[in-house]
C-alpha cells in the first residue's frame, strides 16, 4: 500500500514540475516579446554621442587587465519543495456556514423537522432562531391504545457584544403532546383516550462582564408551565457573582481571587387533580468565597448561608403550613497541580436544591398531574480525585465521593386511584402514572470520564456513574439505576464532507414497585395486590449518525436510534421504540 502511494506522489511531482516549467517558458516568451512604440509626426533631435575612433586613449591600452580566479563556493537557496501531494477538488468545510434547516423521516412514523438561523443587526449584535419538532405514531403493534407523542421546542435569543461584555437574552417555547400508554395492570378498550400534554415558557438573560472587577456575571431565569390538567407552575431566579480576580498577596507567587454570591430562587406550583397540592418556596442565597493561586494550584475556601421561605398546602384536608429556616453548607476545595498528567483535588460542598414540576417531567414525563414539590438538602459532600491531561490526546477525570441528604428524590408507581370496577376511567387512573416521594439517606458515588483525540478529526468520549443510596424508609430506591455509562464518539472524513456520530448507553437493573389486580363482581371493586420488589431488567442503547455534504450548501444525513432493537421499559409499563433509522436532506445558509 505504502509503496503505490509513494508511486503516486512522484508521478503527481513530475506532473507538477512539467506543469511549472511550461509556465515559466510561456512567461518568458511573453517578457521577452519586443515592441515597438509607434511614432507620429515627433521631430527627431540630435541627442547621439560622437563616436571617437581612437577610444579608448592609446596609452591606456597599453596597460594589459589582469585577471585572478577565486575559489567562491556555490550558494543556492533550492529546497526540496515541502508541499505534498494531495486531493485539488474544491473541499467543502463542513463548518463554513452555522444556519441550518433539516428535514427527514423514519420508521414509526417520525418526521423531524428543525433549524437554527442568525442574522446580524449590527458588528456587535445579533438575532437567531432555534426550532425542534419531532413526532412519531408510537408503539401500534404492542399496544392497542394510542402511543402517539409529538414534541416542539421554539427559541428565540439577541447576543450583543459591547466594550464591557457580553450580554444573551432567550425566550423560549416548548410543547409535548403524548399519552399515557403504559397500562399493564388493566384492559382497556383501543379507543380509551389517554392524552398529556405540557407546555411551558421561559424566558433567561445572562451577562458577562469581561474584566472580573466588582461585577462579574448576572443570570436571570424565569419560566411559566401548564398542563393538560391544569397544573400550574411559576419558577424564578435571578443571581449576581461580584468578584476582585488577580490581586496580590503578600507571599510569593501567590494570588488573590476573591468572589460573592449573591441571588434568589422561588418555586410556586399549583394541581387541581386528587389531593391538589400547593407549595410555595422562596430562597435567598449568599455565597462568599475566597481562592489562593499559585500557579496552577488553588485553596478555595467559602461557605452558603441560604434563607428558605415555605408556604404549602399539601392537601385539601390539610392546614396551610408556614415556615421559614435558615442554613449553613460549607465550601471548600484544594488542587494540587504538581503535573499536567495527574492534578489531585478534594473538596467538601452542600446546598438546597428545589425540585420543581417542571424538572419532575424532565426526569419522567409520565407522572400524574399532582405532585408533592420538596426541595432537595445536601447537608454535605466529600469528595475527592484525580484529572489530567495526556500528551493533549487524553483527558481524564475520576472522582469518588460521599453525602448525606434529605428529601432525596425519587418516582413511586402509582396505583388506582379509586377500586370502582369500571374502565371508565382518566386516563391517569390505570396504574399507569407515578408520583414523586421523598426520603432520607445517604449517598456513596464513583464518577470517571476520558476524553480520547488519537486524530485531528477523531474525537472519543467515555463516562459512567456509580451510585449506592442507603435509605432510611426503604431498602431500594425507586427507578434510579445504581450504574450507568456512556459512550461516544465523532469522526471527520474525506476533507471534512462526512461527519460520522456514535453513542451508546448502558443502564443497570432498577427496582420499581408494580400493581395487579383481581376483580370482585360481587363487591363491583378491582382488588389490588402490590409487589414492592419488582426489577426492571438494564439495556444497552446503540446509537448512530453519519452526514455527507456533496454541496457547499446541501447534505444528507441518516441517525439510527436503538440500532439493537433493544425491547426494554423506560418505567415499568412503558417500552420504549425498536430499532429506529431516521433519514433526511440538510441545507446550510
């Protein structure tokens, strides 16, 4: 293989030179090409020298020249020419434009449909669009009922740049439209109607200020979501860092970050079905901290002081409850950077999480539309590990650590809401929905991730997490996996035209809790029966992508989805798509 390359790179040489030297020949024939002025009417002047026949004088001639040779070694600047042979088609860089539209279909009926455009105000601001819209006819051959979902997510955002910094504002749509599909306890008739639907706004602004003095970064973020079911809720936050960055401290070679934290959050959200709860949590945060630089190593020291307002009504029959309390987390961390091959830190940290609705459906989609909203305290964590960086080819990461926390998190299943024996039913009262509990514990955790760039156009990825929880109210947590791992990659080819994709996810088994039920025609009521145990077996989830620009403004790409067709449950009752491949055009603008 070697040996005809090296053929091939000495034919396309002589190929080049011969092109080379006739190139020069026809400029020389071109510059020594003689031309005549022409001449009109132009008086002509005596302006010619008088040839004297005796010069030079005679007695000049009579001293002969001497001439002497001298040895002067041969001087060239000829070099072996540094340029190789290689591909002179036009090549199409396949980042040379970032406004895009993309269309494509799939099996299950998925249509994809988004896009991305700018468009420049001025040098120093600018406007864009974001769209994403996907949807599919779901699962038709497992499931007689409707599996249908749909999805659209809207943006719009201004970036303007000034002598100070940089300042984003986004506002934002989005829509899910699905069904609650998961029935497994019950048989329900094909036609029985089991529509979701959630929709939220938002709207975010963030500004960085470029020198890191007194004002360094300003963040707020504000969204609004409803429900099929007229579930509401209302987040708001907004936090200030101030910051004095570099300044000198009285040992050697050590500087001064000094930074203060300063902000609010307020979660409000509000369900009219079942038990219709309330909450209404307001927090305001400080945050101080300090860093001490010495080359790449730094001791930051800091603390959370967190102010939580509570106003909650969990459920009809239960008195509004209010409470305020105040909390302490304490912040600390040291880096020890004696190599770029292996950087040792450990560090200590806490604080108040706020779950919100809207992160609840994030996480699952499929729970009813009447949560209790807690929110998550962290009252410390340890941890420590090690980074690094490989020659700039590896870039690692593996940490391990430990927490104690309250209110932890996690999605039961739910049963039926009432034991009639009907199938007469909303379409959340089959078993089929899952609501948010709450307990206590603590948590033991081991992260790794690696970066891997073996060349210029090749980039792999790798990350698993490990979590133990011991729970002070149950011997397994609900739907969480102990273990779980991703990986990925990117590959650049044929001078940047193809662009191929790779991801894969690995799941471990989770518990879960599941319902059966019997019927009693005497009673006219469904009996149930609960298994608190029940595993749902872990996946491995195959992923591909490729894209191949044939224009500068047009391209095809293919995405293939659970290339394994995989028959796993994402919660118990709810399987997931087959093998799915997806394919389209892209134009780029």
């Amino acid at each position: 293989m070697s040996k005809n390359i090296q053929k091939i790179w000495v034919l396309g040489m002589v190929l080049s030179s011969a092109a080379l030297f006739s190139q020069i020949k026809e400029e020389k024939l071109i510059l020594d090409k003689k031309r005549e002025p022409e001449v009109k009417k132009i008086e002509k002047k005596k302006t010619s020298v008088e040839t004297i026949k005796n010069y030079p004088p005679e007695e000049k001639s009579q001293n002969p020249v001497q001439y002497q040779i001298t040895n002067v070694p041969a001087l060239s600047d000829f070099q072996t020419s540094t340029i190789q042979g290689e591909d002179i088609t036009p090549k199409i860089e396949a980042d040379q434009y970032q406004n895009y539209a993309r269309f494509g279909m799939g099996n299950y009926g998925k249509v994809l449909l988004d896009g991305y455009a700018t468009y420049q105000l001025n040098p120093q601001t600018e406007i864009g669009l974001d769209a994403h819209v996907l949807s599919t006819h779901g699962l038709k051959n497992e499931y007689p009922w409707n599996s249908r979902s749909s999805q659209a997510d809207l943006s719009a955002f201004m970036n303007a740049y000034t002598n100070s910094g940089k300042i984003n504002v986004t506002a934002g749509f989005g829509s899910q439209d699905y069904n609650y599909y998961g029935i497994y306890a019950l048989e329900p008739a094909p036609d029985t109607v089991l529509k979701q639907q959630v929709q939220n706004f938002s709207l975010n602004g963030f500004y960085d200020h470029y020198s890191n003095k007194i004002l360094n970064s300003a963040q707020v973020k504000t969204g609004i979501l409803n429900d099929h079911f007229n579930a509401k809720e209302s987040v708001a936050s907004v936090k200030v860092n101030l910051s004095q960055h570099e300044m000198k401290f009285p040992l050697p070679d050590v500087t001064l970050n000094a930074d203060l934290g300063v902000g609010f959050e307020s979660v409000n959200s509000r369900f009219d079905l079942l038990e219709q709860h309330e909450s209404n949590y307001f927090e305001g945060i400080l945050e101080p901290k300090i860093t001490f630089f010495r080359g790449k190593s730094y001791l930051m020291i800091g603390s959370g002081f967190s102010f939580l307002g509570v106003e909650q009504n969990n459920n009809l029959l239960t008195d509004r409850l209010k409470e305020n309390k105040t909390y302490w987390f304490p912040k600390a961390e040291v880096l020890f950077a004696s190599s770029p091959l292996a950087n040792l830190y450990l560090g200590v940290d806490g604080g108040l999480q706020h779950n919100s609705y809207t992160e609840m459906l994030h996480r699952n989609p499929f729970l009813v539309s009447d949560q209790e909203v807690l929110p998550t305290e962290t009252k410390y964590r340890l941890y420590f590990g090690i980074k690094g960086d490989v020659n700039e080819h590896v870039k690692y990461d593996v940490s391990a650590g430990f927490s104690e926390v309250r209110n932890i998190m996690f999605f039961k299943a739910n049963g039926l809401f009432d034991h009639i024996n009907t199938l007469n039913r909303s379409a959340y009262n089959y078993a089929n929905t899952f609501s948010a509990v709450y307990d206590n514990g603590s948590v033991n955790e081991v992260k790794a991730s690696v970066q891997y760039f073996p060349l210029q156009n090749l980039s792999l990825n790798a990350a698993m997490n490990y979590n133990f929880y011991r729970l002070d109210n149950h011997d397994k947590i609900y739907n969480i996996p102990e273990f779980n791992a991703e990986f990925g990659g990117q590959y650049r080819l044929l001078d940047q035209k193809l662009l191929l994709g790779f991801k894969a996810f690995f799941i471990s088994e989770r518990t879960t809790n599941s319902f059966s039920y019997t019927e009693d025609p005497i009673a006219g009521i469904f009996i149930p029966e609960e298994n608190t145990a029940e595993r749902l077996s872990g996946y491995a989830d195959f992923n591909l992508s490729a894209e191949y620009k044939f224009h500068k403004n047009f391209s095809v790409f293919a995405i293939g989805n659970n290339l394994t067709n995989a028959q796993y449950q994402s919660y118990k009752g709810y399987k997931v798509l087959g093998a799915q491949v997806l394919a389209g055009v892209k134009v780029s603008f």
